[in-house]
C-alpha cells in the first residue's frame, strides 16, 4: 500500500514538474506540435468608390477559386463585415486563409493562381491590410 | 399497416415541402442554417510606442482570460503578425473570436469582462481594426 501511494506521488510530483517547464518555443515561432500547426492568413480590403458591385463579385468569386488551383491552402472561408462598433477602418471584405505551414504560405504567394488573383483585384484596391499569425489559444 | 405507412409518406412529404422553403435571408444576413452559424469577430491592435512588453504581456493575458468569464465566446485565437508581406499597416497582434449568432456577439460587447479589457488595452492603442463576419465559403 506504501508502495503505491509512493508510486502516485512520484507520478503527482513529476506531473508537476512537465508543466513547470518552459515549453521551449518562443512566442513569435513556429510552433512544432503538430496539432498547433495552424498558420493564419487574414486579408481585409476596401475598394474603391469606382468600383462596381460586379467588380466586386469578381473579385470574390476569383479568391474563392483559389483553394480549388492551390493544394497548400488548408482552409478558406470569407465574409462582409457586420461589425456595430465602427472600427472597421472603411476595410468590407475579410478572407481567413489557413495553412499548414510557412512554407505552404510562401508557396501561395507567388502562385501563379494567386498572381491571377492579385492582378484581378489590385486595380480596385483603397485599402488593404494582411496579417499572418499563428493560431494560438 | 397502411395507417403507419400513411403516417411516414405524409412525415415525408412534409419533410420535403420544409427542405423546399426560401431561408428569407438576404446572402449577407445571418444565417439561420445551424451549421453555418460562425460569426468571426476580428481584431487588429497596433500598441503605441510608450507600450512596453509587460503593458503587452498584460494586455493578451486580459484578453486569453475572456472566453472563460463570457460563456457566449464559442472561439478563440490570437497570434502576432508574421507575414512577409509588408501589408499589416503597423498592426502586429490579431485575435479571431467566434460567436454563434449576433445575439452571442452583443452580449459579448457590453459584457463587464469585456468592458474591464477595453479599459485595460485602451490606453495602449495607437490603431485598432475590428472586422465582424459571417463565415461562407
């Protein structure tokens, strides 16, 4: 029965000692734990006043088109703000596209596909704001 | 045996008709399909100068406590800017809370751990972005 209880409380005490551990990584780093690996690629515009609904439409429809040409791209979804606060900066559109990896982002980029996209939107852009950040809780 | 069997034909057919029914909701309304129920609220922070690290430090801490003080947050996520891309306009720290309706949203807001955070991580702010939206794909 001592012998157990030994046993548990070495358990109990090593427990206690994992979790006191620093976890190694630094903040800003790519994490290495699998499970964590979600790199998050936010992308917000405001267009132009010239612009039209139907540009627009295509402009949308063209980045939606991307997960289908480019394998690297591990999520994708967008929407129109509907924020109460004001704080949007006049920015409309946001676009989460997630990926696995940096490198999976940094083969995105210059993607002939993302090129396209680039090209289709960029002469209606006032505004635009990317931030990359890994997802952390 | 044939009343069961006109009990489930008629089960079906109303099955059908139901399937069959306009949402009546406008393509950037809320909504009301249960598995589309994901309202991103998305804020960027730009930190003043004057900021120091433990200001910083103290700042994401008072924001990461707030899912378990406000039960309406289905979500949570932050990182800190890494892209390459030179498009973050000084902003440096995202955070990516989830809401499941706009109801859950504006209990959130004026929340008062919600209104403790804001008094914590106003006076830090040189910009702040705040984009909400409904997740489509």
């Amino acid at each position: 029965m001592s012998r157990l209880l030994a046993t548990l409380l070495s358990s109990f005490v090593i427990m206690i000692l994992a979790a006191g551990q620093p976890s190694g990584a630094e903040p800003t780093a790519e994490p290495t734990a699998d499970k964590s690996r979600t790199l998050r690629h936010v992308v917000l515009f405001k267009f132009k006043e010239t612009s039209t609904e139907a540009d627009v439409t295509r402009i949308v429809a063209s980045f939606r088109g991307l997960p289908a040409k480019i394998k690297e791209i591990a999520g994708f979804e967008w929407g129109t703000d509907v924020s109460p606060e004001g704080k949007s900066q006049g920015l409309t559109h946001c676009f989460l596209v997630t990926f696995k990896s940096e490198a999976d982002r940094d083969a995105y980029l210059p993607h002939p596909a993302h090129k396209d996209f680039v090209a289709i939107v960029g002469p209606h852009v006032d505004k635009v704001c990317v931030v990359d950040f890994w997802s952390r809780d």
